[in-house]
C-alpha cells in the first residue's frame, strides 16, 4: 500500500482510480521532511520577529513604569517565546543527530509533533503579547476578553478548521471503499 489507500500490486481496485504518490516509503518521507522544513521556515521567521520585538521591550524607557502583573506577564511572555524558538529549531537537531540511521519516516513524525507543539506554544506567546499590549490600552476586563477572541480565532484557524477538513476527507475516503 503506497499511500494507505491503494491495493498492494501496480493496479488500483477495480473502479477505483489510484489515489497520492506512487513513491517508496524512503521517498515519502523525503518529501514530507521537505514540507515541514517549508512550514518550519515560515513559521520561525514570523517568531524570530515577535522574540526580537519581545526582547527589546525591557530597554524602553516605559519598561520600568509597567505594574508588577505588567512585568510578570512580559516575563511569561518572552519565555513562552524562548520555548516556542527552541521547539521550533528542535527538528533541525533531530535531523542532524539521526541523519545516516535510516529513520526519515520516524524523524518526520517527531518533527510534526515538535511543529505542532511549537504552534501551541506560538499561541501563548501571542495570548501574552496581547495581554500585555491590550492592557496597556484599555480596561483589564476588555483586554481579556479581546485576548480570548484572538485565541479562539487562533483556534479555529490553526486547529480546528485543519482537524475538521482531516475528519472530512477520512469520511469520504472511507464512504468511498468498497463494500461500505
């Protein structure tokens, strides 16, 4: 089964047109490193600016002037940041470590876990940052709230929309096997 779909042998089901890549687990693999090595780049360079904004904060002249909540949230803020970046560079290392052990397939599968878990991350950064920002502008109560609709939109962008369009195409692979 080349992609989890097609029959074992050259020829589909009959009626059933083949469905992905004709390609070698090896050559899945290469390909899917490649998409997440894509996905990593866009996704370290939007939070390597965020972390160097973020960094820079503490030597405003308003710095000291912030409340003690004010400080704790930039705190969290900037070491959410930190953990999101090493997350991030964290598919690098385990690539460089494993490369010569034949292990791409498993190494893609950590890499996706390591992208998934530096997206979260990337959330509480942006959750804080807000915070931090909104507080500065408006009551404490309206910040909260336009935090909370900033990471429910997040959510629903990074999250819950890919989850369900998943969910769909696995039911509709599904209807489509035969004797179903």
């Amino acid at each position: 089964m080349a992609n989890g779909t097609d029959p074992p042998g050259d020829a589909p089901a009959p009626g059933h047109p083949r469905r992905g890549r004709d390609e070698s687990p090896e050559e899945r693999a290469d390909r899917r490193w490649g998409d997440i090595l894509q996905e990593l780049r866009v996704t370290q360079t939007g939070v390597q600016v965020l972390f160097g904004f973020l960094l820079t904060v503490v030597f405003q002249q308003r710095f000291p002037q912030l409340s003690h909540t004010d400080r704790t949230i930039y705190v969290i803020t900037v070491l959410f940041g930190a953990a999101t970046t090493g997350v991030l560079i964290g598919p690098v290392s385990f690539h460089r470590l494993l490369t010569g052990l034949r292990v791409k397939p498993e190494t893609v599968v950590w890499a996706s876990r390591l992208t998934l878990l530096a997206l979260v991350l990337l959330l509480c950064t942006m959750a804080c940052a807000l915070l931090l920002i909104l507080r500065l502008v408006v009551r404490d109560t309206l910040a909260a709230w336009l935090v909370a609709a900033m990471v429910a939109w997040f959510v629903l962008w990074w999250f819950v929309l890919p989850a369900w369009a998943r969910r769909h195409v696995s039911r509709q692979r599904s209807a489509e096997r035969p004797g179903r």
